[in-house]
C-alpha cells in the first residue's frame, strides 16, 4: 500500500499516511490480539486523523490513495476500544466518527 500524498486534497504528512496504513495493516492482522497501549495508539491516530480531515470524503480520498482501507479501521476500532480503563476513548471515536458508516464493500 504506496502512499501517493502529493495527490491528496487534503494534506498529511507522509510520515501521518504511513501511521495510517500501518494501523490498518494493523488492526486487519491482529484477530483481537492488540494490547492496550497498541489500541490506544489507534486511537490517538483516529483521533489525529479527525482533526486534520474529518469528512467521509477526506477519507475515502485518503483510501483511492493509500489502497488502505480506512473506513473499516475507523468502524472497527470502538470494538477494540472496548475494554477496562478505554471506554471513554470508545464513545469519543464515535463521537469523532460518527458520519464514517459505509464500508467500501457496501
């Protein structure tokens, strides 16, 4: 998954592209085995990622360019989330994603 940022409208920092893809690859891999400080980290990217270009248009721009699919980390992360002591992050994703539902198979 190449990251060709050059072509985004909106613009991120490579280093910020590849966090993304890595989390994704991420959290695609993991079968539920992430730790807590691991899913923390997902969140404070989510969490970045809101405040740099929160519309679903951003992101899917962001997924054509990187081939990642980011809208299913963005869903799926809250799952992880829910765990003792991360909670709170949990409603506040939703709260920063909450116009992201469609996944790019539906």
């Amino acid at each position: 998954m190449a990251s060709k940022n050059n072509e985004l409208k909106y613009e991120l920092p490579e280093s910020f592209m590849n966090s993304i893809i890595e989390c994704v690859v991420e959290l695609e891999s993991s079968r539920d085995r992430l730790d807590d400080k691991t899913v923390k980290r997902h969140y404070e990217l989510a969490k970045d990622l809101a405040g740099s270009c929160p519309t679903e248009e951003s992101i899917r721009e962001i997924e054509e360019t990187t081939e990642a699919d980011v809208v299913s980390w963005l869903l799926d992360l809250p799952s992880y989330l829910d765990r003792p002591g991360l909670t709170r992050e949990a409603l506040q994703h939703q709260r920063f994603w909450a116009g992201v539902t469609k996944r790019k198979s539906e």
